[in-house]
C-alpha cells in the first residue's frame, strides 16, 4: 500500500458548499430531510467528479421525473434480466417518483387548511415523503452504479480508501455481501461516504430510508428488495448478491465518491 494517500489535503476544484449545491438544484430535498443521499447525484457542479448529471435528470419542472435507464433494458444481462429492469425501473421506481410528488403535494395542501392537520395525518405524509424520497433517490443512484462490460476492481483513491477502512478492499466485498444478504425484508446495503471521519463505512438500510446516518452520503447502492432478483434468482438472494458485483461500474462509484468528498469541503 505504498500508494496511500487518502488525505484531507487532496486537491479539490469544488467550490460550493454541499448545501449551496442541494439549495440552488433541488429545494425540496431539504424538506424530505435526504441531503445524505443527494450527493453523488448531484456532481453536475462538481468539476473533480467529472460524474454524469444524474440528479438534473431526476427532478424537472417542479416535479420529481423517472430518470432513464443509462443504458439498454437487457444490457445487465445475463446477471440482470430485462424483464426485471423493465418491472424494476418503470414500475418500482416510477411509484417511488409518484409517490414522492404526491406526498409533497398533500403536505401543501395541509398548509392552506382553515384548522391544523392531527398529528397522525401529518405524521403518516411525513412517512409517506421519507420513504419515496428515500427510494428515488436511491433507485437513481443504483442504475448509475451499473452498467455492461462493468465489474472488475475498484481503482485510484476509491480503492486506497476501501482498504483504509476495510483492511482490504477483499475485505469490503465480503462485509458488504453479507450485510445484503443479512437484510431482514426489503432493503439495501449501502457503501457511503461518512464526512466526519473522512471514511466510508457500510450501512444496512431498512426500506429506503430507515438506518441511514444523517450526513453519509450513499456512493455505492444494492437493492436487496425481492423486486431487484425475485424473477431470475427466486429466493436465493445471495446468488444475485454474488452476480451483481459482474455489473457494478467502479468508475462510476470512484467518480461518486470524489464528488462526495469534494461537496463536503468546506
Ligand atoms: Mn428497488
């Protein structure tokens, strides 16, 4: 590892706060509370990234949109099928994007109410934008995460920080394997950038948008849902676990990860 050098010091072109970034993009991120998962979505103003605008594509007109896949239905194949892309990506995720809109909407009704909504009324939207906020926003990183003739090693600074944090980047693969493979229900298992410590660490998200640490930005998404393997791979979970890693594109997650790290400059 004589090639270590995740440091503080790395030069960064970025220059807007994370927060100016997500304010002057997508308002209403910050009401659903998701700044931790609007990162690596947003590297369209992110110079060192050099990432794909993923998030423009996510959030048009006033409304949250489907992104399009960034590749063909059937390009995964064969470790992800084109039936489930098509359920995954035009149904799931669309319900996400629906759902979000809805939720926002609804809440602005409340506010133009002549008496105050209950606390159960307001409590149960507040679920309703946490959770679809939550799913698009993850669903939009996930295809991005993706892609043919992927999979391979992770390189450069991205792979020096794995093994920083992980003993090994060997190491990381078989933690995060078993944290998706350990998610009770639907869920993901997520690689994200902690900026506190400057580190990445592994969450075991429940849902969408439960077990996420505020301020950890998602750079590398699995959807453990069975709506992401049920069709191809039935119940075992884990030989889509093990598939997957054939199409995650490293390059993607490197450029996710620069952009994390860059946002969070101060
Ligand atoms: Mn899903």
């Amino acid at each position: 590892m004589d090639s270590f050098i995740l440091t503080r010091e790395l030069p960064m072109s970025e220059t807007l706060s994370r927060r100016e970034v997500v304010t002057r993009t997508v308002p209403a991120l910050a009401i659903a509370g998701a700044l931790s998962i609007a990162g690596p979505l947003l590297a369209a103003d992110n110079a060192a990234a050099g990432a794909a605008p993923v998030g423009n594509e996510a959030f048009k007109d006033g409304q949250y949109v489907l992104p399009p896949l960034p590749y063909a239905y059937d390009a995964l194949e064969p470790h992800i099928d084109a039936d489930t892309m098509h359920l995954h990506h035009d149904k799931h995720h669309q319900a996400y994007v629906t759902g979000l809109n809805n939720a926002l909407k609804a809440l602005a009704a409340l506010d133009g109410a002549a008496t105050p909504p209950g606390a159960a009324l307001l409590a149960g939207l507040q679920e309703d934008l946490s959770f679809n906020a939550g799913g698009h926003l993850l669903h939009t990183l996930f295809w991005t995460v993706m892609g043919p003739n992927a999979g391979g090693e992770p390189q450069g600074q991205l792979a020096d920080a794995l093994a920083r944090d992980f003993t090994s980047v060997a190491v990381f693969r078989k933690r995060f394997a078993a944290v998706a493979a350990g998610v009770k229900g639907s869920g993901w298992s997520i690689l994200a950038y902690e900026p506190l410590g400057d580190r990445l660490f592994i969450l075991q998200v429940k849902q969408h948008d439960l077990q996420i640490a505020p301020g950890a930005v998602p750079i590398l998404p699995l959807d453990v849902w069975e709506h992401a393997y049920y069709l191809k791979y039935h119940n075992v979970r884990a030989d889509y676990v093990k598939a997957w890693w054939n199409v995650v594109n490293w390059q993607a997650v490197g450029d996710a990860f620069a952009a994390a790290r860059a946002s969070q400059k101060r």
